[in-house]
C-alpha cells in the first residue's frame, strides 16, 4: 500500500514538472512570422548573467573587451584607445632608442650604453603600460558584478514564481500550486 502511494506521488511529480517544463515556454501572440504582435503580450527575455571572471580574461587579453562584454562601451572604449595609443607609443619608442642608442660596430642598443634618464622613461613606459592592462581588469570585474546587481538579481527578485506543493496522505495525493499576481 506503501509502494502505491510513493508511485502515485512519483507519477503526480513527474506529470506537474512536464506541465511546469513545457507550459511555462509557450509562445505568445505575434511570436510567429505573420502574426500581429500584441502589445500587452510581449516576453521579454530574461537578461543574461555576465561572469566576472569572463569579463577579467577578456579585459586581461585586450585591455577594453571585458568592458564590451559587461554593456559598458563608454569604458570599453576609452581603455581600448588607451591600450591601441600604449602599443603606438611602444612602437614608437623602440624604434626612437633603437635608433639613438645603436652601438656603430654592432648594431644592436644595449641598456648598459642608455643613459639613466632614459633607462627611468623606458621602465615607467612599462609600469604604466602594466598599471592600465590591471586597472582595466579590476574595472571590468567590478562592471561585470555591478552589471549582475543591477540589472540581472532584480529580475529573479521581483519575478512572479510559481510555488508548487505535493502532499500525500492516507489514499490520497494533493497537489497544489499558486502563483503571486500583482495588481
């Protein structure tokens, strides 16, 4: 008697989770070519959580694209100016001390030969170049968790969820389900 009721509860799940997994993902009205669109009735769908972790790698590859990728192009835009006009500056440069420093019987700058100025321009150059391709990750890390705060965990806030119960007792199996409206 036992078995009976536990298969019944089983069966009675197994039916509701079909009906939750396919009854909820109907289209609405004008979903379809063809169809008029219904204002009252247009799904939006629910927005896309960006990973953090994603955002850092892509901004940590190419100084801006975690911004892109976290629907910050204002940002996005401004690092990956300041990384396309490092990288200028860097071809520049090597190409200025090369040339202002080459010892005439090899060819080749060497760093004993530049001079301690220039040795302190061509190491701040690097740390700078450093410190934007970090600043650029910790911002799109921070971009992407503001992005997931504001936009994404406010959807499933205030997003309608529907409750469901299943209760046996005695010969029976009740199976209740709600649903909060707001008016």
């Amino acid at each position: 008697m036992a078995w009976k009721a536990i298969f019944n509860a089983a069966v009675a799940a197994l039916v509701i989770a079909t009906f939750l997994g396919t009854g909820m993902a109907q289209a609405s009205p004008g979903a379809f070519p063809g169809e008029p669109a219904d204002p009252e009735s247009i799904f939006l769908d629910e927005p896309e959580r960006k990973d953090p972790f994603v955002a850092g790698l892509l901004s940590w590859s190419w100084t801006g694209l975690g911004h892109f990728y976290t629907q910050h192009y204002t940002r996005g835009s401004l690092f990956l100016m300041t990384d396309l006009l490092q990288k200028g500056l860097l071809i520049y440069g090597v190409f200025h001390y090369s040339d202002k420093y080459r010892s005439n019987d090899d060819g080749i700058a060497r760093w004993e030969n530049i001079p301690r100025r220039d040795r302190g321009i061509i190491i701040g150059y690097v740390f700078s170049m450093l410190l934007v391709k970090v600043l650029g990750v910790v911002d799109a890390v921070n971009s992407a968790e503001t992005y997931n705060r504001e936009i994404y965990f406010p959807y499933w806030k205030n997003r309608a969820r529907m409750r469901l119960s299943v209760e046996t007792a005695g010969n029976r199996i009740d199976v209740s389900m709600s649903c909060p409206f707001q008016f």
